[in-house]
C-alpha cells in the first residue's frame, strides 16, 4: 500500500479515476501545466484573502458593492436603487473601457461574448463591435478582472453604464471616467477599513473554513518546508483573519508558529518587481520600526521586497513555490519577474468540474453530433465544388460521378440534414455555454476554445487548484507532471 500511494501524489491529469482510486475527487484535484516535483521546493509562500482564508463571496461582495454605493451616493449619483447581482459578471472577463463593455475573449483574444452594461449583447451587435478588434491586456483599453473581488466592481460598473446611456448621470461622463470612479470608490472602502471591520466582528458570516486546511499546512511544516505569508492586508486585519482561520486548529500550535516571515502590505504586484524597503511590526498595535539587519524569523514585517526573501531563504527561484489567488499579482509577476514556481487558486473550478462532470453523457452526444457535422459540411464542400466544375467545363474532384442534377437533388438532402442536426445540436450546445455559470459560461473556456483566463493561467501558473488543501492529496513529496499537449493534427483517442 506504501507504494500505491506514493504514486497516489503523482496525479496526471490524463488518468482515468478506476487507474488511481484513491485520488481525490476531480473537483479537488491539483492540475499541472508543467512538472513540478514538490520535493524540490524548499519554500512556499501564501496570499491571505482567497487563498489561505477564503469567503463567501457573495456576502463580501455584497457588503464591500454596498460601501461603494454609499460613496457614490454621497457624492451625487443616482445610485439608490441599484442592487448587487453576483451573478451578473465572473472572474477572467475583461473591461473594455471604450465602449463600456464587459467581454468575455479566447486565448488569442478573440471576443466571444459581450454584455454592453449588464445586458448581454445579441450576436450581431457584438460582431459588429468586435469582428476587428481582439483584446491586447497590455493596452489601456482593457482591464482583466483578475479575482474574486473583481465581482462587485463589475456589477457596480455595468449598472452605471446602464444609468449613463439612460442621461441619468450628471455630465455624461466616459466609460473610462466611470470605471475610474468605481475603482477609486472601491479603493476608498477598503482604505478607510469599515468593510474590514464588518468582517473582524463577524468572520462567520464572512469566512469559510476549509477543514482540510490545517493538516495541508502542518504536512508542508513537519516536511521541513519553510512557510511565509506575503498579503497585501493590513496587520490588524491579517492578524484577526488568520487567528479566526487557523488558532485552535493547529495540533497545538498558532499560526505564527506555522509561518517563518510573515509580511504584510507586501504592495504586490510591486513586491515582486522593487526594492522596497521592510519595516518590522513590534506589537499588535502595529507599531513599526525600520529593518536593521536581516530578516528573521517568526518576526512580521511591512512592505519589503520578492528578492530579500529569497536571499534570507538561500534558495533559487525553483526552490520556491508561491500560492495565490490574483492571475497577475500573484502568479503572472512572482513567475516572469523572480521565477519563482507559481500555483493558482481557482476557486469557482470547483463547481466548473463538478458540472462538466454532470454534464459528461450529454457532452459525448455532442461531441458525436458535431463530429457528424464536420461530416456533412466536408461532404456539402465537396459537391458544391463539384458542381462549380462541371459547370464551368472543368473535372470533378475526385471520386464524384454523379451529374449535375444528381448532385444539386443531393445538397438540397444535405442541407434538410444539416438543419435538423442544427435543431438537435443548438440546445447541448446552450447547455454547454452555460455551465459553471449562468449567464458566462465556463471559467476556463471560451465557445470550443480556451479562455484569455485559461491562456494566462497555463502561461504563468505551474500548477493550479480549487483551494490550497487540494495540496494535501498531493503530499509535499509527490511529483506533479503536466499532461502531454494536444495539437491539432494529433489523433483523437479510440
């Protein structure tokens, strides 16, 4: 049994579940996009706010859309009526600050879905928006919502979209000029810390306990991994949060005894990128004093920089594992900038691949159907052709006998065919639009195609997840290898 479950930590993401059954279920596996082997990885690093403490994001986001609105109230808006709809926008969507659009765009950046305000836009309207314009997140039109918290902004900013086409604005203000407004507002909020005291008086309502969450980290402890926390929260936040997450449920142990650094207001993405200076935190007030000398452990310090922790460790970039839940201040700029090995927590994968999982009988008949329309229009294409040639004097391709008359009576069967096909393939393919997501679709695809998200998760992330305890199925000595990649011309299985 030893043996099988050394292999047990090993999982390829291309295995049956009857080859290793004593794997985790699917939605709590780890995913690799490129091997990883745990045993090489000295030290792991952890983002606080989803990812070491997750929350109900609907409660979060409804109270952080409701201090948004009060400001924006205050200042004039016509905002009163407006309500939070979790449901209206997703994380991996991307602002498009032109038109005042949220869309949804492919791995080559292709648009496949739009909503203009919160109204998703009918076909026609988008192509005629879209069909020569792809998303570039290195150009300023465009904001990718990168996190769980991206939600309330994106609902708040629709609706003020829908307020500013309606003349019910003051000044008629850009699109640009409203997200700015949102993200400012937003910005306040969590500033001014009200929202955060909301959550420090009652974590229950905000905070879900991970149950599997402590052993995973005390498992990494006792495997002599050395643990830190870098958070872009404020230490009395920190301290509340991960008191309520982990004290009492540690073997005996506190948090700060699991962590060697802990680092708050690490200003990530910048944290990566600068050289900023440590400030060390003294008390739970949070009285700080500058660094003298060098970092040490199972001290707190403010601010700081990617490259001294890596120095006070001694390890190179691949002997360091950083987990978060941010595609680019946590994974994008710790992997390009420090080359640190990365790993991305997706929380809402979950119930992606639980309803891909439930939708697995009804994704094979499609896949069938389709595969009966490549054969259809490849057949149309075919005789189509031929009837050109012979129409103009010329041979046939190849194979085709039939004359002329023969071949029309033979497209308009196929085109009787190919609409009934059509009929039977357009609800399984709604269905399949749909999943993970009522209104977006599946988080990591986009249509047939993976999404932009997917693109920058396999780009920058070495291995991702629904939440940090899918490690413990893994084990700190398990060796993740990533799935041989697929290419077009590559023959399908059976």
């Amino acid at each position: 049994m030893a043996r099988a479950r050394a292999h047990a930590t090993c999982y390829n993401p291309g295995m049956s579940d009857t080859t290793v059954p004593w794997s985790p279920p699917p939605e709590r596996r780890v995913f690799c996009n490129r091997t990883l082997n745990m045993r090489s990885v000295q030290a792991i690093g952890f983002d606080m706010d989803y990812t070491l403490v997750h929350y109900d994001e609907h409660e979060w986001e409804a109270r952080a859309y409701a201090h948004v609105q009060e400001r924006l109230a205050a200042r004039g808006l016509a905002v009163a009526d407006l309500r939070f709809d979790p449901e209206l926008f997703a994380r991996g969507l991307i602002v498009d600050l032109e038109l005042g659009n949220i869309v949804k765009a492919n791995r080559f950046g292709y648009i496949t879905q739009a909503a203009h305000g919160t109204a998703l836009m009918p076909h026609d309207q988008q192509r005629h928006a879209y069909s020569e314009t792809w998303v570039d997140l290195g150009e300023p039109r465009w904001v990718f919502l990168n996190t769980l918290f991206s939600l309330s902004e994106a609902c708040i900013y629709g609706q003020l979209v829908d307020l500013r086409d309606r003349d019910q604005l003051d000044g008629r203000p850009s699109y640009r000029e409203l997200f700015r407004l949102v993200s400012d507002t937003i910005n306040e909020a969590h500033l001014e810390g009200a929202l955060k005291a909301e959550i420090i008086a009652d974590p229950e309502r905000f905070v879900e306990l991970d149950p599997d969450l402590p052993r995973t980290l005390l498992d990494l402890k006792h495997a002599g991994r050395q643990l830190f926390l870098a958070t872009n929260s404020e230490w009395h936040y920190t301290r509340a949060m991960m008191g309520y997450a982990f004290d009492g449920r540690l073997d005996g142990m506190s948090w700060r005894d699991l962590f060697d650094l802990v680092i708050v207001q690490a200003a990530k993405p910048g944290f990566f990128e600068r050289h900023a200076p440590f400030h060390e935190v003294v008390d739970d007030a949070g009285t700080e004093r500058p660094l003298q000398g060098p970092l040490r452990r199972g001290v707190v310090y403010r601010g700081g920089n990617a490259e001294d922790v890596q120095r006070h460790f001694g390890l190179d970039g691949s002997q360091l594992l950083y987990v978060g839940d941010h595609v680019y201040a946590d994974v994008h700029v710790s992997s390009r900038i420090r080359r640190w090995r990365t790993a991305l927590v997706l929380r809402e994968l979950e119930q992606e691949v639980l309803a891909e999982r439930a939708f697995e009988t009804e994704q094979h008949r499609l896949q069938a159907l389709m595969r009966d329309k490549v054969q259809l229009d490849q057949e149309q294409a075919l005789l189509r052709t031929a009837v050109m040639r012979i129409e103009h004097g010329a041979a046939p391709p190849a194979g085709v006998t039939e004359g002329i008359e023969e071949l029309q009576e033979r497209l308009r069967t196929l085109r009787q065919e190919s609409d009934e096909l059509d009929a039977r393939i357009a609800p399984l393919a709604q269905a399949a639009g749909r999943l993970g997501h009522p209104r977006w679709g599946p988080a990591m695809r986009a249509g047939n195609d993976k999404s932009r998200l997917a693109r920058q998760i396999e780009g920058h992330a070495d291995i991702y997840m629904s939440r940090v305890s899918n490690l413990l199925h893994v084990t700190p000595f398990g060796y993740l290898r990533g799935a041989r990649g697929t290419l077009p011309h590559d023959r399908p299985p059976g």
